[in-house]
C-alpha cells in the first residue's frame, strides 16, 4: 500500500482494522464466538449465522474508506503484469481448501466445534504433508481414514460426512506445493499450544472475576446504574431533542440510546489491552445484564459487548493492534490508531444497528422477513458509506468541512433503521450531495485536470 502511495499511517491502519475484523468474521470468528455459544446454550453454527452481516459492514466500511482516499490522493491500481494470476495461483494451492471446507462441513452438519477442529487440523496436516508421490507420507491420511471409518460404523459420522471426509483425505495428498518437514510441523504445533496455553491462562484469570461478579451481584448493580443513569438522563433531555412534537421521540427511546451508549463507551474502556477472550467473558457479567434489562434479544446483547470488545483493539489511546501496525508500516503510532478506528467504523455502528434490527442477525426471536431486512440492511450500508466519506473528505470531488458534517450526521442517523429515520438522514445529506453533483458537472480547468 506505502509503494502505491497510501500514506504510511494509514496503511498501518487497514492492517489493524482488517485483521481485527477476523475475530467476529464467520466462518471461524474467535474463540470468544466458542464461548459465546456456550454461554447463550445455542449450536455454534447459530452464532456464524448471526454473525454475517455485521461482519459484511465492517468490512464495506474498510473497503468504502480505501478506495475513496485513492480517490482523493488520485492513486493508480497495479500494473496488469504485476498482479498474481488467478490460474497459476489455483493450480498451485488449490489443496489448501480441502482443510477449510472439511471443517465447515463438520461444523455445519450439526457436531461440536472440537470434532470440526479435529477434522480440519487432520486435513490440514494431510495437505502439507502427505504427497502420493511418497509412500512413507501416506500414513497420515490413512490414519485419519481409520478414524473416519470407525465413526462412521460406530454411528458418530452419517454416510455424506464419512464420503467427504474420506475423500478429502485422498485428494488433499495430490498438493503441489512443496510438504512441510516434520521438523517444521512440530514448530508450527508449538505455537498452536502457547495460544492455546494463553487462552486458557486468560479464561481461568477472567473466571475468578466473573465469580466474584456472579456473587456480590455487581454486574446486576452495574446494569441497574446504567439503565437508571440513561432513563434519569432521557427524561431531562427529552424535550430538547424531540424538538416539542416535531420528533416522536419517546423517554424509553431516549433510555434505550443513552444505554447503548453508555454499555459501547464501558466496554471499549474496559477492553483496552485486555484479549479478546478474556475481554468478553467479563462484559458478559458486568456490561450484558444491563442490555438485558431494556430488553434486547440475548444474541443481540452478546454479540454488542464483544463488538464493541474488539473496537477497543483499535480504539485510540490504548489500541493494541495498530501499535503492532504502526511498526510495521513504520509511521506515527497514535496516526495510526486514528486511522484504524476511522476504517472500523463499520465495526462501531453495526451494534447499534442490530440492536434497533435484530432480524440484521437472521436468528431474531421475532423470525426472519426478507422485507425488513433488506431496508434495515440498506439503510445501514447507507449509513456506513455516508460516515466513510465524512471521514475521507471525498465523494466525487473534494467534500468540504460543513459537508462532511453533514454527511456524519445523516450516517449516524441512517443506522437507526426506521422510515422517519432515513428520511430525516436524507434531508441532512442533501445539500452535501448537491454541492457534490454540481460541482461534479462544473467543467474543471486545465490546472484542475
């Protein structure tokens, strides 16, 4: 990105917030999804499910915010010689899917994460190892083919589970790619065991707290402050912001917008440095019984405590990640942080969203309509676009200072996905869009060209 001519600091802050993103990015998501699934006692695939779009936002806003500062900065993409061919690519790695789509197989037929795990690391050790070409190679696919037909007369594995499996297991011997040495195999499970070994350190540290929340009732203590906090702040305000009659806003929509608020600003405070796994575990005690308490679905209330737990990776002071970044890309760390949190707005927003729409995460209790999620996800994409161009400074041409305030605004007010909502969000943007247009159609002069 730096030789295309992005500068350092941001480049150093799409690192950090794309690759946060793969903590709530299905299908594999974090650990912390694992635990999720546990404590809402729902199969981990229901988890994946609700997790699609929110991740699809991040990610529209990251990509929305890249390619309008090439625009700005008027960057050129790569030579055509330069980019990697698709086919020789493919013909060259094409076995290092068999592992992924083995374990999606697994995982989605309906048995446990640890079986899903098994499978794909046993895939995965097949594809870098084993090599038909080599006899002494092809223990490992048999053994595995051993343990897939035991399962399969034993009644764990229904007969498409064994086939696919089975099969998976013969072509994956047939990689082009140089194997992996056993030397290089047996570093690659030590570092699989100190994260795990981290993790776990983690969790058990973060577990003494939960019990001691769980029995002082502190986390009910610290809902109860929140939602009572909100509703006292609500009522005072209310008649300020609902601009007498003009808006319908409600005292209780005022309460359930200032809690939100509040439960998003603890969360990222409470994560700051902390990691994920451990971080959400302790929301869920302390953070979650509050949104409890106003009553958003509990899917919907523990996917917006680890949302707003991973933003805190790139929310500037404390913003782990894009220090790692900023050393990489070699630039100023707090630009960096900056910039990471600007690209992960989409992260910010899509919690409040899903909250207002949980139909957004497909497993609402309320049941899916196609209808309303299409306008609520429209209306969202709306939002996250308008924000990314505020942030930017660009559209067509240049957007000045008073416009991009506008076009914060009408993002903001975009994510709320409700009629009067988007209509208010429209009225907002519209003049910052008709300077846009016109001054798109003003013929530039030469110094412009």
């Amino acid at each position: 990105m730096k030789r295309l001519g992005y500068p350092g600091h941001f480049a150093g802050g799409v690192e950090a917030a794309a690759s946060a993103g793969g903590q709530i990015t299905p299908p594999i998501m974090g650990a912390a999804a694992f635990i999720m699934a546990e404590f809402l006692e729902v199969p981990y695939t229901t988890i994946v499910t609700a997790a699609i779009f929110p991740a699809f936002l991040h990610y529209l806003g990251v990509f929305s915010v890249v390619h309008l500062m090439a625009r700005k900065l008027e960057l050129k993409g790569m030579a055509r010689d330069a980019l990697p061919r698709l086919r020789t690519v493919w013909v060259e790695g094409w076995a290092n899917i068999v592992p992924l789509l083995g374990l999606l197989w697994v995982l989605f037929s309906g048995y446990t994460p640890f079986m899903s795990a098994f499978c794909g690391i046993s895939l995965a050790i097949i594809a870098g190892m084993s090599r038909y070409r080599d006899v002494r190679t092809l223990i490992y696919p048999a053994l595995f083919l051993v343990f897939v037909l035991h399962k399969y007369f034993s009644g764990g594995f229904d007969l498409t589970t064994m086939l696919i499996l089975s099969s998976g297991s013969v072509v994956a011997t047939f990689n082009a790619q140089k194997p992996v040495s056993i030397t290089h195999m047996i570093s690659i499970f030590e570092v699989g065991v100190k994260y795990s070994l981290a993790v776990g350190a983690a969790a058990a540290a973060v577990g003494i707290v939960v019990g001691v929340i769980n029995t002082t009732g502190i986390g009910f203590r610290v809902g109860f402050m929140v939602t009572q906090g909100a509703a006292n702040l609500a009522s005072d305000i209310h008649h300020v912001v609902s601009l007498g009659n003009l808006l319908n806003f409600t005292v209780a929509d005022l309460q359930i917008l200032l809690s939100l608020i509040f439960v998003a600003v603890i969360c990222i405070l409470m994560g700051a440095g902390i990691p994920t796994t451990a971080l959400y575990i302790m929301l869920v005690s302390v953070a979650q019984p509050a949104l409890a308490q106003l009553g958003i679905p509990p899917i919907a209330s523990h996917m917006f405590v680890l949302y707003y737990g991973v933003v805190s990776e790139i929310t500037p002071p404390v913003c782990t990640s894009a220090y790692a970044a900023s050393a990489i890309a070699n630039s100023n760390p707090f630009r960096t942080g900056i910039s990471a949190f600007t690209l992960g707005l989409g992260k910010v927003v899509a919690p409040m969203a899903f909250v207002y729409a949980p139909v957004l995460l497909f497993v609402s209790s309320a049941g899916f309509d196609l209808w309303e999620f299409t306008y609520a996800s429209l209306s969202c994409i709306l939002g996250v676009i308008a924000l990314s161009v505020s942030v930017v400074g660009y559209l067509f041409v240049p957007v000045k200072a008073l416009s991009r305030i506008l076009m914060a605004i009408s993002g903001v007010v975009f994510i709320a996905p409700s009629l009067q909502a988007d209509f208010i969000a429209l009225a907002i943007a519209t003049p910052a869009l008709v300077v846009q247009f016109l001054s798109l159609l003003k013929p530039r002069s030469v110094s412009d060209r």
